[in-house]
C-alpha cells in the first residue's frame, strides 16, 4: 500500500487534509458506481441483492485490507497486519452498521440470521483457534481460503432460491444494461475505492505520526478505519437508495472476507507471526459479532436504538484506545 514517502509528497499537515479529502470524494463516487452496477448485475442474472452483497460487493469492499495486510506482513509487520483485519471487523459492525441502521431500520432476512451470521460466527471462532499458538501457518491460510472460497460458490448457487428484492430498481433498466458495461463499472467502481482508501489511508497515517500514535494502535483504528471506508460509502449509498439487502449482505460478507480471505492468503504467500497480541481487542471483536445474532433475530431488524447502541459501543472502543494506550505511550 503506498505510503506518502512512497509517492513523494510535501511533508505537510495541508497535503494530508487533501489526501483526506480527495480520498472521502473517491469512495463516494466508486460506491456509487458500485452500488448501481451491482444492483443491475442482481437483476440481470436473477442473483438476489443479498447474495451480491455478501459475496461480489463484499469481496470488492475488502479488497483495500487484502492489500494492507499482505504488504504489512512482507515488511516483516504482522501485528499490523493483525490490528488491520481485527479493526475492521470491529469498524464494520460498530460504524457501518450502526450508521447504516441510525440512518434508516433495516430489515433482517432469516436466511442471514440462520446461515451467513452462523459461518461468521464459525468463523470469528476458527480465526482465534488457530492465533492460539500466535501465527498463521500457511497450511492454515490455504484451509481459510478454501472455506471462503467454498462459502462464495454455495452462495451463489443458492441465491436464486431467495425472494428478490422490490428495493433494487426497475428490472427493464437492468435488462437493457450490457454486461461488459455493467462489469466495467463494477471494475472502475472497485479501482476509485481502493484509490480512494490509498488516499485516505496516506493522510490518516501521516497525521497519526505526527502526534506520534503507535503502529499497532494506527493499524486498529486509522488504518481500519481507512480500510473500511469502501463498506461505509457503499452502505451510505445504499441507505438512500433503499437498498437494504446490499448493506447488510456487504457487512457479513466483509467481515467474512476479513477472517479468511485477507488473512488466508497473507498467510499463504507468507506466514504471519505475531508476537504481541492484545487479546482485549480479539474479545471486542467476538462480542460485536456475537451481539448481531439477538439484535437480527430481535423482530428481524436493526432498529435505529440498536444502530445508535452498536455506535456508542464503537466510539467507547475508541475512547479506551486513546487514554488506556495511546495515552500512556505519548506520556
């Protein structure tokens, strides 16, 4: 991931503002096109919105932490790595989510609650069994990738069988819609998110330096925070296009493609070995997945009372990183 001494920026807080600012426009406009093309591609083929977010859309939100991770790790920074994948989650459940669901109440299909939040949970699990000797060997990271490959192929296969949605748009539209046009912004909508992110993530770091926050901390939050960026645009804009299914789906499927497609294949291409592991943030972690199984299943959806909870959960998080540890490193 280029960094700002990578691409040779004036050493300024002015161009770090600007790298911010573009990045946030950038996301905008890449969800945009993502969140249209993807919606049409549903339609087109018949895949339900849900199905898309939890696998096509996902994967394409992630791709930024994907890319994080494998270059922490090749430069010999696997807690990095780590903070990135497991702030992640914590930011697409905590934010996103509750954003998305402060902004309007969405609505819980059952086949979420029952089989896609029973693999993220399963999977939430199997991520800390094998941290248990603190590493990911490359056997583990080729297992992670099977079963997430294997989750996306069952996925779609499936997606048929499910209602479509009345909240995805005209399917005349859609079937007027050439698939190369379609797929190409899907592609150019992917390429401005991770351009986006680069840009955000560049500024964000570079300010989080200059008042000398930790790297493990940085990762945890400015870098997941960054990195989850893609899923907060895309799901803003499915807010107000009343595309439910694609937000919900996309968080799932995010947070899925965390535990075990970023961190399978940076374990396949190297393993990742961790020395220091704060097992307070891994707990953070499993009690914000584990909290979504009673609040879907709670009237199948997530009221605004629940989003504003899962928010304030997130912004305490935030809180106790910044006076629990970045307090004391500063000091």
């Amino acid at each position: 991931m280029p960094t700002l001494s990578a691409i040779n920026l004036p050493d300024s807080v002015i161009t770090d503002v600007v790298l911010l600012a573009i990045g946030l426009y950038a996301l905008y406009l890449g969800a945009e096109w993502l969140v249209n093309s993807a919606a049409k591609i549903s339609l087109k083929f018949g895949i339900s919105p849900l199905a898309v977010g939890l696998t096509v859309v996902a994967f394409g939100t992630s791709a930024p932490e994907l890319f994080v991770s494998l270059n922490f790790n090749a430069k010999g920074q696997p807690d990095m790595s780590l903070g990135n994948v497991v702030g992640s989650n914590i930011c697409n459940i905590g934010l996103v989510l509750g954003i998305s669901a402060f902004i309007a109440s969405l609505a819980v299909k059952r086949s979420l609650l029952v089989r896609d939040m029973s693999v993220l949970v399963g999977a939430s699990a199997l991520f800390v069994f094998f941290l248990r000797d603190k590493q990911f060997s490359q056997v583990e990271g080729i297992i992670m990738f099977v079963l997430v490959l294997a989750y996306t192929i069952f996925r779609l296969s499936t997606s048929k069988s499910e209602a479509p949605s009345e909240e995805v748009g005209s399917k005349e539209d859609a079937m007027k819609a050439s698939v190369f046009a379609l797929a190409g912004m899907v592609l150019a909508g992917l390429v401005v998110l991770y351009i986006g992110s680069v840009a955000l993530e560049t500024g964000g770091v570079s300010l989080a330096e200059r008042f000398n926050v930790p790297g493990g901390i940085i990762a945890l939050t400015v870098i997941a925070f960054s990195t989850s960026v893609p899923e907060l645009a895309t799901s803003i804009v499915a807010c107000i296009k009343k595309e439910g299914d694609f937000i919900t789906g996309n968080i799932i499927g995010s947070c899925l493609f965390n535990l075990l497609c970023v961190i399978g294949v940076t374990a396949m291409v190297k393993p990742v070995v961790v020395e220091n592991i704060e097992y307070l943030d891994l707990f953070v972690m499993l009690a914000f997945t584990l909290v979504l199984v009673p609040i879907m299943g709670s009237r199948s959806l997530i009221s605004r009372w629940e989003g504003t909870t899962l928010l304030i959960g997130y912004v305490c998080y935030c809180v106790y990183l910044w006076y629990a540890r970045i307090g004391v490193a500063v000091a």
